[in-house]
C-alpha cells in the first residue's frame, strides 16, 4: 500500500512538472465507470500498432477473457462526457497487475492510457493508476493521470486525475 502511494505521488508530481510548459492547459477529470464486462473481440487491439507498439496483449497470447468495455460519464474541466472504454490487460508486469485502454469521448476524440492496478485485501477497495499517454483530436498530445477507485470488475467506480491538453 506505501508503494502504490509513493508512485502515486511521483507520478502526480511529474505531471505537476509537465503542467508548466507553455501550450497546455490542464483540467481536473472526473466521473463514473460502470462495471467491466468482457469484450470477446478484443477491441483494444485494434489501438496496439499506433498506441501500445511496446506492449504484449494477454490476448494476443490467446489467454481468453482478458479484454474489457465500460460505459463512463465524467466532466474534464467545464466539459460533460459520456463515452466507452476498451482495455486489455497486458504481459508486461513485473510483479504487478497491468493493462491498457483507450477511452472513446462524445467530445471529439479518444484518450488512450497505460494502467496499474493495486489491489488490496479488500476486493471492492481497489486503486488503478492511469497514465494518459496519447490522443486523438480534442486530446492530441495529452497527458496527465486518472486514478480509478473500486473494483470496476464487480461494481460502478468513480476517477479522478488531471488531463492536460495542447492549447
């Protein structure tokens, strides 16, 4: 638990650091996800070759039942969303439980993110740490993290973070 805090923190302070280049503005993110449920056909892959070309799909191991879609609502600064996220969990962990999404907006673009999950002893008190590594259209060249907070395989959760946009 002190270890997923600790990266919380650095990560936050990094992104803090990024904030103050000139051509950005930054918004809090914020909303609601609805529970996880599988995506047999893997919709994520789709996003591997220009998004995640340095990641290892479980399902392009042919491990099933690693691939996710959820509905989510949320508000970037002034703006209400609604939008669908696709993710797979990925192989590239070193101890950790890994993955990947990309995050489809009604607001004109898409987000796509490398994810973290922390679990703890409780299974509905789960913490994910998304990081935004790219974007398309309102969100090209975003960055900033989300954290998603419960156990989105069994129930709602909700996010929070900071996504940071070119001006």
């Amino acid at each position: 638990m002190a270890y997923s805090k600790l990266l919380t923190t650095l990560l936050f302070s990094l992104v803090s650091v990024n904030t103050l280049a000139d051509g950005f503005t930054c918004r809090s993110i914020s909303g609601t996800i609805q529970p996880l449920v599988l995506d047999g056909n893997c919709i994520i892959l789709q996003s591997q070759t220009n998004h995640f070309p340095d990641l290892t799909f479980l399902a392009s191991l042919g491990i099933a039942n690693s691939c996710f879609t959820a509905q989510l609502q949320g508000t970037w600064g002034p703006l209400a969303f609604s939008g669908t996220a696709f993710s797979g969990l990925t192989a590239n962990s070193v101890g950790q439980l890994t993955a990947a999404s990309r995050i489809q907006t009604n607001i004109g673009g898409s987000l796509y993110t490398t994810d973290v999950v922390f679990n703890s002893q409780d299974p509905t008190q789960t913490n994910e740490l998304l990081s935004f590594v790219s974007g398309s259209r309102l969100f090209k060249g975003s960055h900033g993290n989300m954290t998603i907070t419960g156990n989105a395989l069994v129930m709602a959760t909700t996010f929070s973070g900071t996504l940071c946009s070119e001006n």
